[in-house]
C-alpha cells in the first residue's frame, strides 16, 4: 500500500458548516432528547456524577453530625442505616465509576483522533439508564425506603427474612440498572481504543490516559459481572425464594461476599486506574518534559489489572479461611503495591527530570501524593492478615479507604477537572479560587481521617451510631467531624470555582498548559464532530486539520464517517459509518426502567410483559444499520481507498460483540464457581436425592442438539441457514419450558435453585440467538446481506457459538452432578 | 516531653487494640507498632523526593533504572516480602492449635446478644448472656456460630475477630494474662441493634473459679 497523501486543502469554515449540520442536534428538548455526542453525553455523565457526589456528601455530612456526640440524638438508627448504605453505594456507583466513564467518554475520541465513540447510542443509553436507576435510589431515599443493609448487602442481613422491606430491592434492582451503563462504557470504550485512533496510531503509541483506559474498560468486562450475578441471584432469592445464600437450603453467605468482593476490589482498582491515567498525562505538561518510563508504567498497568483479581479474598480475614489459604491473599494483597510503587516512583522521576511548575493542577497532585501514599501504606498494612483481624470493620479501615479513594481518586480528578477545564469550556480558572479550595479540602481531609486511624485503633467499629460507654472515642470523633464540614466547604467552593470559571473566566487559547496530546489541537470549545480531518503523516497541525487536509474531510456523504483502525498497527481499514440522534436510547431505558420497577413493586406476573417490551425495543435498534447497496471505495486521502464498514465483516459491531461475550463469559464463569463453591464448601451438601428423570437427559441433549444446528447454520455463507436457525432456537426455547417442568422444586435447595437459573440462561442466550438469527432473515430479505455485505450475520454467529458452548457446559455439569 | 505520657493515655480504652492484656493482641499491637514506623519513614522519604523535585539546583539527575527498577521494584519488592513474612509468622502462632489445657467455650451469637456456653463442674452446660467467663492465663478457644445474620466476635485487648457465621462455626483462640474483666463487641453490621451489641469476658483466676448459674431455656 502505497503511503496516502494529505488532500488538498478547503475552505474550513465551510467544512465547519458541513460537519456542524451532519454532527449537530436539535436545539432545545428535542435535541437534549436525541443527542448521542459523545461530548455531550461525557458531559452529561461527570455532571450527574458530581450531583450524586454532592447528595452523597451531605449524607456523609449527617453521618458526622450524628457521631459527634456519643448519644447521638440526631439520627434514629433506621434512618442513619439508610444514610451510610446510601453514602457508600452513592459514592461508588453513582459518583465514582460514572465520572471516570464521562471523563473517558469525553476525551478519548479527542485524544485518539477519532469524531465519536465506537456507538454513540449505546453511551446515551447508559447515560439514560444511568439518570434512571441513579433516581430510583433517590426517590426512595427521599421516601425512607432506602437501602440500608450496608453498600456490601451481606446476606443473610439482606435476605428476605431479615430485610423484608423494599429497600434492599431498590439496591439490587437500582444498581443493576446503573450497571448497565457501566457495562455499556466498558465495551464502548475497549472498542474505540481498540480500533478508533488516528491512522497509523500504534498501541504502543497510544497517549498514557488511553492505556489506563483500556485497562480500566477491560477491568470493568470482567469485574462487574460477578456483581450483576450476584445481585440477580439475590433478587431471585427474595422474589422467589430460591435459596443461593440461605445456609439451611444448601446456600452459603460467603458465596454472595466471594461474588461481591470479587466485583468489590477489582472496583477499587477500576476507580484508581483512569485517576492515575489522569497524573501520567498531567504531571509531565506540569513539569515541562515528558513521562518517564512509558514502558514500566504500561506494564504496571496491565499487572495490576491482573493483580487485582487475585486479592478479593482480603475483605474476608476474619470470615473463617485456612490461615494458609489466606497467606496467598495476603501475599498478593501486598505484591499489588508494586505496580503502583512503580508508577509513583515513574511520576517522581518525572518531576526530578523536568522543571516542575505549581500551577493548579499541580497542587491538586500534591494533593494526591500527601494522601495517596499513606493510604496505600495502611492498605499494605490492611493485607497482613493478623492486623486484619484486629482493624477489620473498625474506623481504621474507614480511614484507610478514604485516604485510597479520595487521594487515589477525588484528588487526581479535581487536577484534571482543573486541567481539563478550557478544554470543556474555553476559558481559564478564576485566580485564587481552586487554590483556596484546594487548600480547605486538604486541611479538612486530613483532620477528619488521619485521627480516624486513631478512632479505629481505640476499638471504635464502623458503622455504629452511638456509642454511650465509649467516652474516650469523644474526642477524635468530635475533631473528625469538625474537620468534616471544613472539606465539605473546600468543595462546594470548587464547585462555585468551576461554575464562576465556566461564565467568566478569561478566554483561553488552543493549549493553555503546552500540551502535547491531541485533544489540545482542537479548536476551544471543541466542536460537536471533533476534527474536520482525522491526522494522518503530512497533515497534522491544527491548521491543516481545520482546512480538511487529514484524512476523511468533513461530510461529504452526508452521514456521520469515521475511521476505522488495525487493533495493533492502526493501519486504517475501513469507514464507520456513526448512527445520529435518535429518540431509541430513551425510549430503550425507560422500557427498561419499567421492567425494573414492576420487579421493585412485587408485579412479577406483569414483569413479564416488561421483558416483551424491551426486546420489542431492541429490535428496533437494527433499523440503523446495514445498506443496500453495493461495494463501494471511499477515497478516504490521495491514496486510500477504504470500503464503509457495511462492506466488512470485522467491523466495530463484531468487536462490540466480543466484547460483550467476554463480559457474558465471566458471569456465566461465575455462575460455574458459584456450583463449585457451594458443592464443595457450603454445609448441607450434598443435596437430597435429584428426581430429576431420564427423559430429561434427552431433553437436554435435545437442547444442545438444536444449539449446534443453529451454530451450524451460522457458518453458511450470506446468512443462508438464518431462517433454520432462527426455528431451531425457538425449538430449543421449547424444549427448555419442557424442561424446566421437570425440574426439582428451586426453592428445596441450592442446587435446584442454580439448575433453575442455569436454564433461565440458555433461555435467555436461545431467545437473543432467534432474534439474531431472524434479523439476518429480514436483512438477507431486504438486501442488507448479499456477497458483498455481511450485514449481521458475522455478530449473529459470535453469540450463535457462545449459545452452544456455554448450554454444552451446563449440560454436562448436570450430567457429573447427577453421576457423583 | 508532654506528648508522650498523653498519647500513651489516648492509647487506653476497653476496646483499644494498643492496650492488650493478652498474647494475641500483645503480638498484633507490636505488628502494629513496627508497621507504624516503617510506614512513617516511608511517608517521609517519599515525600521529601516530591519536595527535592521541586528544587531546580537538585542533585546530580538519577536514572530511569534507578526510579523504576530500584526504587518502584526491588526497594517495594524487598519492603513487602519481608512484611509479609513476618505477617504469616505472627498469624501462624495465633492459631488455634490443640493442647493439653486448652478451655473450650461457644459463642453463639443473635440479633443482638451473645450466648456463650460451657460445661460446667457437674458436666451440664452452663449457657450465660452477654457475659462470657473464662480461666486466666489458659488459651481458650472460642467456637463461634450465629443463628440469624453475621456477627462477629471481637475482644479487641485480647485478641483479633472472628465471624459468626449461620451454619458454621468458626475458632478463635483468646487468652487472657490476668483476671480481669475485658470488653467485647460485635463488629459485623447486623441491622438495628448493632451498636449495643456489646459483651464482656470475665477472666477469672484459674484455681478460683466462679459458681455460674445456667441463663439458657433449654
């Protein structure tokens, strides 16, 4: 391939009118209904986020007050177990993964040269879902109805017989809700820093932030399934009463708190990761040089992304593990904390090696490293298992956790909101203002939670809300609360800070800070579609990118175009073609939210007729895609000729999908160890004897028979056994209901119970595969299959071929457990 | 001059892990204490090499091996395994192992009190609330169970936690060096009554032991 030349230039301005028309939305309601930007929705999500924040902060706020004395008055203990579940969920559900999600949303495609998100609808779903489910929670926190078993849910305390209220429902349904858009980001993100950077944009180039992020996204893939398995387990289990955690019924409550800790600490590294991105790409434009070891800090990001799913078990020292066992925990607990020694000592050296300036973001990561360090040091502390036993769920963990999340990440964050701030806006910091912040919020940190260290040590648990025989826990928790308010002034501060700065601050050039990534060569405020050409060798200065010399300038078809890249090399491919504004993601999330809401209410005959709705709602999200017509080059440069990607195969559709399926496999891997783990540890095992007969053998094997016929009819070419297929999933979805009839009664024992759910899986995967498979019928019909254009028959087989194996497995595991 | 005597009386507390009157906690608090310093030191060091990067004239400049390799892994590396060693030493000698001596009690605990139960001189059980009597200066292992939600065991002076979970049951070895009366606490969130979830051990001399009447209804 001959290298592509710039094209020759144009008339920006017209260009900017061009993409403006294609890329823009409606003003007013309609548009904000609609919009699918990828800037705005990344927007949308760090504000809503710092709403949560705020809400969760005044909570926190009722908390000191109410440990300000020892008897106190202030809060009855219903309402102050409301207050502290909700303080925790808010801050880790609905605060901190969110705002690391818009921050990414908003600035990746910036950074990597590209005009929008791999599927920009799907980011505005999530940030639907995310508005929704974060509202349920507060509607009925609003109502007192809220969550108050703890932002960890620990069965038995949240099982029906001890928590027979709604409020554990509206946590397992609200977050769930919620984690829809976190899955959504996730596979969002992987794919467009995958295969959405400028051409010829290697992954070994790829500006630091989007290593983070690609660790983050892959983090978020893997850790948040056992949660979502979890809390639907859970769900089922107070709904329906089948027993996965009732210990009389062959359950466990440790497997709830293995599935939730194996989410709970890999979340932890999720929140530090796209913060510690934020100081790689910070500190060096501070320090007027560059970062040192790009390599090391690479490969400490990927080893704590592997590190951190080995350590789940360190929330569990005192629960009763083999001290031997939990040596291993301990000994990776403590090997996570080279990774990031590697990146501190990266950043430290950095500044050694440039001229470190203290402009505003500058002291906020000061901020960072005066808190981060000593949080990290009573997190090694944390991991040695005899100390552990003493400090465990004692303000001393309190103490440590928020010296983690608000040094690891508040405080990295208000750097790059300070950094980040004329990107978003245009304009410059009002003087003074974060400066002053900065110095309240570190002030009234440390007052509140370094003597909290102290309060754990005198033996003070966490979570109490009095304490009359403990005067000696008076002082500290009196100095603790005092402080407390002294931070919370430092932040609504910055808050004004940001809002004063967004209305008056002085203009701002293009790169205010001498920045080297690209984000900073767009014009300020940034525009709807980015950049008028994507960069490419020859045309790479804002100029020439402006006067549409890159690559694939402005909108010439009429649609919404970007490029496409080789995952490695970042050779481009190929042209994606980007859905507009569209009412479906709306729409889509309220169908969802009903669905959610008639579980929340009880209306389980009616829910349904909810899932109906949403798939009837999915369906209609195909409409976008596909073309009729056939091969055509796009002359992307002098040089390139690049097809649309309705003419590919491996378009962002089908890395979407294995995405998808890597996140969908390790629920179902978690599902297997929820099997293994109650098989082998849980008491009342082995389950009484199954009467579970040989017909149902054949059953099943029929099931899986059909499976493989539909996977079969997925290789033909074009789509052609689509129709076959699409009966052979419905014929299998009936064979299931039969089935299903025949099984143990779930609510006898664990091991029906999981049966029961396993069923519902492949149900659930038979159901998506004939509606895959009838969208190829409709698309071959139409014309949007034909030689040249695969339409959806590549993802339908991805998802075909996970249907199979995964019900194959379930199979045979029936089949070894009614064997042993 | 003034700071010590006051922050070794901020130290005490009936529930304070800095003030053990029994080996396991003995051990812990001097875990502690060591950690404490090194972490100190550490904090220190790492601030002081933020703060020399602020000053332009600073020494000769080191190099990337030096920072990443030296510092970020064999530095941490050497820290931590040395840490976690002496960790595993520590909890191995906590652990419950058998003995010719060795008291047996069980915990069994509720939403929200504690029943713990023993054989008495005649070889019934003797079953006592909220309050929990043992020999001093014998290991006794504790046997914990819960009948509704977790809980867990805490007798911070003289030793770690352990859960009470429903269906199992779960072993902690306390001791105590002298008589005396020790404060315990739950210290899992069990919903309402949390907080006054408390109890207390009562040490008494091994040649003396206390006549207990049975508080069970069974």
């Amino acid at each position: 391939m001959t290298q592509p030349r710039p094209n020759p230039p144009q008339n920006a301005l017209r260009l900017h009118h061009e993409l403006t028309r294609i890329w823009g939305r409606p003003k007013g309601w309609r548009g904000i209904l609609v919009s699918v930007n990828h800037s705005e929705i990344g927007f949308r999500f760090m504000l809503t986020s710092f709403a949560f924040f705020s809400v969760a902060g005044v909570l926190s706020m009722l908390i000191r007050a109410q440990l300000a004395t020892h008897d106190g008055a202030f809060l009855d203990t219903d309402l102050y177990n409301q207050i502290f579940t909700m303080h925790g969920s808010i801050m880790m559900f609905l605060f901190a993964i969110p705002m690391l999600e818009g921050l990414a949303m908003y600035l990746l495609p910036k950074m990597l040269g590209a005009r929008d998100l791999a599927f920009p609808r799907l980011s505005a779903l999530g940030w639907w879902c995310y508005l929704f489910g974060g509202s349920i929670i507060l509607l009925a926190l609003l109502g007192g109805v809220a969550p108050d078993g703890g932002w960890f849910m620990y069965t038995p305390l949240s099982s029906k017989a001890y928590s027979p209220g709604i409020n554990a429902d509206v946590w397992l349904l609200g977050i769930t809700f919620v984690e829809i858009s976190a899955l959504a980001a996730a596979i969002e993100i992987t794919v467009t820093i995958l295969r959405m950077r400028a051409p010829g944009m290697r992954l070994t180039q790829m500006p630091l932030f989007a290593w983070y992020m690609l660790g983050t996204a892959a983090m978020m893939l893997v850790g948040f399934p056992p949660l979502i398995l979890g809390s639907i387990l859970l769900e089922i289990e107070r709904a329906f009463g089948w027993p996965f955690f009732d210990v009389a019924r062959g359950g466990d409550p440790l497997l709830w708190q293995h599935l939730f800790w194996l989410f709970g600490h890999p979340e932890v590294y999720i929140i530090f990761l796209p913060a510690a991105g934020a100081i790689s790409t910070i500190l060096p434009v501070m320090c007027r040089t560059t970062i040192m070891g790009y390599g090391a800090i690479v490969a400490a990001v990927l080893g704590l992304v592997f590190l951190s799913f080995g350590l789940w078990v360190h929330h569990m020292f005192t629960v009763g593990i083999p001290h031997m066992a939990l040596a291993f925990f301990s000994a990776a607990s403590a090997l996570v904390a080279v990774p990031t020694a590697v990146q501190i000592f990266a950043w430290i050296g950095t500044m050694w090696k440039g001229r470190p300036q203290m402009r505003l973001p500058m002291l906020y990561l000061m901020g960072f490293f005066s808190t981060f360090v000593m949080g990290g040091l009573t997190g090694v502390m944390l991991a040695i298992v005899p100390f552990n036993w003493q400090v465990h769920d004692t303000a001393f963990v309190t103490a440590h956790l928020h010296y983690v999340l608000i040094g690891g990440f508040v405080f990295p964050m208000m750097a790059g909101i300070a950094y980040w701030m004329p990107l978003f806006t245009g304009r410059r910091a009002i003087r003074g203002m974060g400066e002053a912040a900065f110095w309240l919020v570190l002030i009234g940190f440390h007052g509140t939670f370094f003597i909290m260290h102290l309060t754990g040590l005198l033996g003070m648990p966490r979570r109490i809300d009095l304490y009359p025989d403990n005067p000696e826990w008076v002082l500290p928790n009196l100095v603790s609360s005092i402080f407390g308010f002294v931070m919370a002034a430092g932040f609504a501060l910055f808050a004004l800070g940001l809002i004063l700065q967004t209305r008056y601050g002085p203009r701002t050039g293009r790169d205010p800070w001498g920045a080297g990534t690209l984000e900073w060569a767009l014009p300020k405020p940034s525009t709807v579609y980015n950049i008028a050409s994507l960069p490419i060798e020859g045309a790479r200065d804002a100029l020439s990118l402006a006067r549409g010399e890159g690559a694939l300038p402005g909108a010439p078809r009429h649609q919404r175009e970007t490029l496409v890249v080789n995952m490695i090399s970042g050779r481009p491919e190929h042209v994606a073609v980007l859905p507009g504004n569209a009412m479906l993601p709306i729409t889509t999330a309220a169908t969802i939210g009903v669905f959610v809401l008639l579980m929340l209410f009880g209306l389980y005959t009616l829910a349904p007729l909810g899932l109906i709705a949403i798939a009837a709602i999915c369906w209609r999200w195909q409409g976008f895609t596909g073309t009729r017509q056939g091969h055509a080059q796009v002359t992307v440069a002098p040089g390139l000729q690049l097809p649309l990607s309705w003419h590919v195969p491996d378009g962002l559709a089908r890395t979407g999908m294995v995405c998808t399926l890597i996140a969908d496999g390790t629920l179902f891997a978690c599902y297997l160890f929820a099997v293994g783990f109650l098989t082998v540890i849980a008491p009342n095992w082995p389950a009484p004897a199954s009467t579970v007969a040989q017909g149902s053998a054949l059953l099943a094997a029929g099931t899986v028979g059909l499976l493989a016929l539909a996977s079969g009819c997925a290789r033909l070419a074009q789509g052609r056994g689509a129709g076959l297929a699409a009966g052979a999933n419905i014929a299998a979805v009936l064979l299931l209901a039969l089935l299903a009839l025949r099984l143990d009664d779930p609510t006898a024992h664990a091991r029906d119970a999981l049966r029961g759910a396993g069923l519902g899986y492949v149900v659930l995967h038979a159901v998506v595969g004939a509606m895959l498979a009838w969208l190829c019928v409709v698309q071959r019909r139409d014309g949007r299959i034909a030689a040249d254009r695969p339409g959806a028959a590549p993802v339908w087989r991805l998802w075909q071929d996970y249907s199979l194996a995964s019900a194959a497995i379930l199979a045979a595991l029936v089949i070894l457990q009614e064997a042993a | 001059m003034l700071a010590v005597p006051l922050l070794l009386a901020g130290c005490e507390g009936p529930l304070s892990i800095l003030d053990p009157q029994g080996p396991a906690a003995a051990q812990i608090a001097v875990l502690w204490w060591a950690m404490l310093t090194g972490a100190g030191l550490l904090t220190v060091m790492v601030m002081a090499l933020v703060w020399l990067g602020f000053r332009r004239d600073g020494p000769r400049q080191p190099s990337e091996r030096f920072w990443i390799h030296g510092m970020g892994l064999a530095f941490t590396m050497t820290i931590l395994a040395a840490l976690v060693g002496g960790g595993l030493w520590v909890g191995e000698r906590l652990q419950p192992r058998p003995g010719p001596q060795v008291h047996r009690v069980e915990a069994i605990a509720s939403q929200w009190q504690w029943r713990f139960r023993q054989p008495g001189p005649d070889g019934g059980w003797i079953e006592t609330t909220d309050r929990l009597h043992i020999p001093a200066a014998t290991p006794v292992d504790v046997v914990i169970t819960s009948q509704d939600v977790i809980h867990s065991f805490w007798v911070p002076r003289l030793a770690g936690k352990m859960d009470a979970l429903p269906g199992r049951h779960n072993v902690l070895r306390i001791k105590a060096d002298a008589p005396g009366l020790y404060h315990g606490t739950s210290a899992e969130f069990s919903g309402r009554g949390y907080a006054g979830m408390r109890f207390e051990v009562l040490a008494y001399p091994p040649d003396d032991p206390p006549t207990l009447t049975d508080e069970g209804d069974e």
